[in-house]
C-alpha cells in the first residue's frame, strides 16, 4: 500500500502488509490528517478495501485491479 499526495506527488508511507491491524498502526502517525483525505485509490484486496472506509470514510474510494496511481 502506499500513501501520496496527489498534489505533490510526494509519497507519505509505503507498507508491503495485508493486516489491517498493522495498516491502521501505521497511520495513526497522521494523527487527525488520514481523516481529511477527499480521494483514495486501492486495489480490490478486502482488506485494503475495509482500510479506506475506516480511516477516511468521507473519501471517495475507486479501486483497480493494477497497483496504478496518477
């Protein structure tokens, strides 16, 4: 999974897992941030599907099935 601004282009987190637990850990570092995200892509994995509306569920979600983002 892999976490970017899409404005910048910068990356923000890179993470090789399919925990949920784990993701969620990993980005509790944003604090109060991952929560004001307004779009996420992700690939059609359950978990990573569960992840998006936990942590930013007012972001519009579209999922793929190749790892490519714009």
């Amino acid at each position: 999974m892999t976490l970017s601004n899409r404005g910048t282009g910068k990356i923000a987190l890179i993470a090789q897992t399919l925990q949920f637990e784990h993701l969620y850990a990993l980005t509790r570092h944003f604090g109060d941030s991952v929560e004001k995200v307004q779009f996420l892509n992700s690939d059609m994995s359950p978990v990573y599907l569960k992840f998006c509306r936990t942590v930013s569920p007012n972001a519009m979600l579209t999922t793929d099935e190749f790892h490519v983002t714009s």
